[in-house]
C-alpha cells in the first residue's frame, strides 16, 4: 500500500537530514558572526500582507481561512514578513536592522514541471543600509557563507533590476507590453522577447538594444554603453564591485539581463550559479521600496538560498558532476 504526499513536497531521510543540518548549522554561524540575529515568523501569514509584496511568481501554495473568515496562506517568502516585523516591532529602532532565517516557504506551482511547493531557505535581510555600501555588505556574506558550506566553483550573477524598465520607459515601450516582455526576459527566452518586441512595435535600433543588451554578461567590459540608462545602471554596480574585497569581487559576473519575477525588486540583484546545478542556487537584491508599504520608509538588501539546491550543489562538486537533478530554469529563490 502507497500512501501519497503532495505533490512538490517529499520526505527528508536520516542520511540527508544530517547532512542538511550540516549546511544549515554552517550558515547559521557565518550569518551570527556577521551580526545576524535569527528570527522565525509564523508559517500562516494574512493574505493582505503577503500581496504587499507583489510576488506574482510566488504564489501561495495553500490558502486556508480563520474563524473570521479573514484568508490566510503559508508563507511563499520570508522578506515580506521581515519587512512587517520590522515595521510592526521596530518602528523607532535605529537602522541598520540584520536578521537571518531559516524557514520553509510555501509556492504554488504547476506540478507536471516538478517544481517543488515546500522549499527550505536561509538568508539574510539587511535593512536600512542604502546602496552601494548595504549591497556590497549583502554580497560579501552570502559568498563567506558559501565559501564556509564548502562550495568552490559558484559563481554570483550581479544585474540591476531598474535597467531594462528604464531603457523601455525611454523608449516608449506601450505600458501593457512592458510585463510580458520583463517575463520573457526572466525566463531568458531570448526568441520569445524577440517576438513580443515585434509584437509591440518595436524595430530598428530600439529592438536592437532591448534584445542585445540582456545578453551581455561578463566582465566590467559589459558595463559600457552609450544609453543614459545603461550608464546609470552601470556606475551602480561599478561602485559596488569597488567594495568589495579580491575574494569576493572575482566570483562576480556581471549580467546586464538579469531581472527576477518577484516585483519588489529595485536596483542591484543578484543570482548563485554552481556547473553543479542546472538552476540558480539563490538569489536576493534590493528592494528599498517594500518597507515603505508597511509604514517605515528604509532602503534594504537581502539574499535567500535554497538549501536542497545548495546540498545538490556540494554533492555535485564532490562528485564532479554536473547539472544533476536540475530545476527548470524559470524557477527563482527569492
């Protein structure tokens, strides 16, 4: 007789509990040591104050009602909670604010691509430090924290989410064509953008740019560019990457595409890659507007990794393979 679980969640065994408390234990240490004290929000959340967060790729995975028939559902992510601890319990303490988390968030997601909807995350959430300096404090521990896990090859994909709004607002982008031409590009379905920049109208040198400039990704060489925006753009980074020490600044990439799905996101962002896995690892940025959502106005950065990810990740270092169990690359850790 087989008794099923839902799907996109799955039992954990000794062997690999031991070995998950390991990674989370590492943390942990790294992230106190930083000056990041541990808090846990509860796993219901009221649904009002989770679509502060605009998550439109974090959906709620369950939903549920109390005996007031207010909706509830189970966390999709962490910062939008800390964001209401902040403002709820910390509303005259003096900033910067550095918490750490471990907690399992809860997503909906279409089942038949194997994503998971119970995902065990660590991160950091630093508020009231503006960039560069907050940001290039944001990086410097999520790569000690990785270092310390063991992990060697990663590599940290550093974008601004700001850029390619601002270069479709120049351009003239029609406002009802902007959401499904940021989906395409998080997707990094390079043809599909292609496609719906045609379909919005665009050609010629301003099509040429929005579909060229996603794809530049490397050194600080990308960072040139004669468009005011992308100048901006790039000064930020440039200025964040000069913060940070040799051991950290080298395993940056800068990814003049990259965007994530999850809409409080507003300057630098950040993704982990491993050859180990097929997907990224985490992922975090700056969202200095979410705070001011819940009545306390601060900037603030902050990162989550998916702790199976990373665990298949070492395992696959160790082994010396690579891309094993890969997740569909769609999928962010927020």
């Amino acid at each position: 007789m087989i008794y099923p679980i839902p799907s996109g969640t799955r039992d954990v065994l000794p062997d690999e509990t031991r070995e998950v408390r390991a990674i989370t234990d590492t943390l942990r240490g790294m992230f106190e040591r930083n000056g990041y004290g541990e808090v846990y929000t509860p796993a219901l959340e009221y649904e009002s104050v989770l679509a502060r967060g605009d998550m439109a790729e974090a959906q709620p995975a369950y939903r549920v009602f109390d005996e007031t028939g207010a909706a509830l559902v189970l966390r999709s992510d962490m910062t939008v909670p800390i964001a209401r601890v902040v403002a709820t319990r910390y509303p005259t303490a003096e900033t910067p604010l550095r918490f750490c988390y471990f907690a399992h968030c809860y997503r909906g997601v279409r089942p038949q691509r194997g994503q998971p909807r119970e995902l065990l995350q660590a991160g950091i959430e630093l508020i009231g430090a503006p960039a560069p300096e907050g940001t290039a404090e944001a990086l410097s521990v999520l790569c000690h924290a990785l270092d310390a896990t063991g992990l060697k090859d990663y590599r940290v994909g550093l974008g601004d989410a700001s850029l390619f709004p601002a270069l479709m607002a120049a351009i003239g982008v029609p406002e009802e064509q902007r959401p499904g031409l940021l989906e395409a590009l998080a997707r990094r379905d390079f043809v599909e953008l292609g496609h719906r920049l045609a379909a919005a109208g665009l050609e010629g040198e301003a099509a040429e740019l929005l579909l060229s400039l996603p794809q530049r990704r490397g050194g600080p060489e990308v960072l040139t560019g004669a468009n005011a925006q992308v100048e901006e753009a790039a000064a930020g980074l440039r200025m964040v990457r000069d913060l940070l020490e040799p051991g950290v600044a080298k395993r940056i990439i800068f990814d003049l595409g990259l965007v994530r799905s999850i809409g409080y996101y507003t300057g630098a962002v950040f993704e982990v890659y491993d050859p180990a896995l097929g997907a990224p690892i985490g992922g975090g940025g700056r969202y200095d507007d979410l705070l001011a959502r819940f009545g306390r106005p601060l900037p603030a950065v902050g990162f989550a990794l998916g702790i199976d990810r990373l665990h298949i990740a070492l395992t696959g270092e160790e082994r010396g393979t690579g891309a094993l169990l890969a997740q569909p690359a769609g999928e962010q850790i927020a």
